[in-house]
C-alpha cells in the first residue's frame, strides 16, 4: 500500500504545483483562460485526496482520513466560491480562504503518505 500512496502524493505534488501557477495567474487577473484547466486540475488533486483518505482509513489513521474527507470537500468549495471572479484589485476574504484551505489539503496528503510510510517500515 506505500507504493500506492507514494504514487498518490507524488500526483498531488505535481498536480498541485501547475494548479498554484495557475490559480496565481488567475488572482493576478491576467488569463480568465486558464479557469477551467484550474478547476480541472483543482478537482483532480480533491480526488486524489480522497483516494489518500480512504487509504488512512484502512490503516486505521482514522482521524487523518477524516480530515482528508473533509478537506477534499472544502477545497472546491471554497475554490468555486469565488466564482464570478472579482475584476476589481486586491485580495479579498472568499480567496484567502481558498489558499488556507489549499495549503492545508496538502499537508494533510503529506501527513497521510508520511503515517502510510512509517506504518509499514
Ligand atoms: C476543485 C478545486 C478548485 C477550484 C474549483 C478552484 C477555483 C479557483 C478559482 C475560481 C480561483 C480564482 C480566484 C480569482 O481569480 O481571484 C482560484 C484561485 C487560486 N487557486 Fe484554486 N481552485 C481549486 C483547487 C485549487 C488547488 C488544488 C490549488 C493548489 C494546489 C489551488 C490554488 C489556487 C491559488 C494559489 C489561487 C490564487 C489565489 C486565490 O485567488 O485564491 N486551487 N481557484
């Protein structure tokens, strides 16, 4: 099941850092076009981390898969939220949420791979 799980992070690592580029491109107002391949990867990483929860739950991290449960549900959520986007300047509370909430789904994947790992050392 590590092999599994490194597979797994590994995607979200990846995938994470075009959505990032992308989601950055996006705030800083210079390429609407590039929304829907956002969204696509953003809901890619929400499946994925899905995929890492219900592995915790089989090794019995109960805890760490429910937070993976959670977070994979709040990470569209707050990313669509901020659909229609804002034409004006500045950041405003709707797309801090959106990285909290990202930055926190990818330490839990982190979290789940490394209790994964050590589990079967
Ligand atoms: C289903 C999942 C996701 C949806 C629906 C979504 C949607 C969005 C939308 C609509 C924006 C534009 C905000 C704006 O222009 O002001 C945005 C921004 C952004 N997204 Fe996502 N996103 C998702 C997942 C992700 C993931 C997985 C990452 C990174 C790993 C990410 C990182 C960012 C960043 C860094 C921004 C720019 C800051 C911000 O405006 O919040 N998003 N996202």
């Amino acid at each position: 099941m590590a092999k599994f799980a490194k597979i797994l992070i590994m995607i979200v690592r990846l995938v994470a850092v075009v959505s990032i580029i992308l989601g950055a491109l996006l705030a800083a107002g210079k390429a609407q076009a590039v929304l829907g391949a956002h969204i696509g990867l953003g809901f890619m990483v929400a499946l994925v981390v899905l995929m890492l929860a219900i592995l915790a739950f089989v090794k019995k991290k109960t805890v760490l898969g429910i937070l993976g449960v959670v977070f994979a549900i709040l990470l569209p959520v707050t990313g669509l939220r901020q659909i229609p986007l804002q034409t004006g300047g500045g950041i405003d509370i709707e797309q801090v949420a959106h990285i909290i909430v990202v930055l926190l789904t990818l330490g839990i994947a982190e979290s789940i791979h490394a209790a994964i790992r050590k589990s079967e050392l």
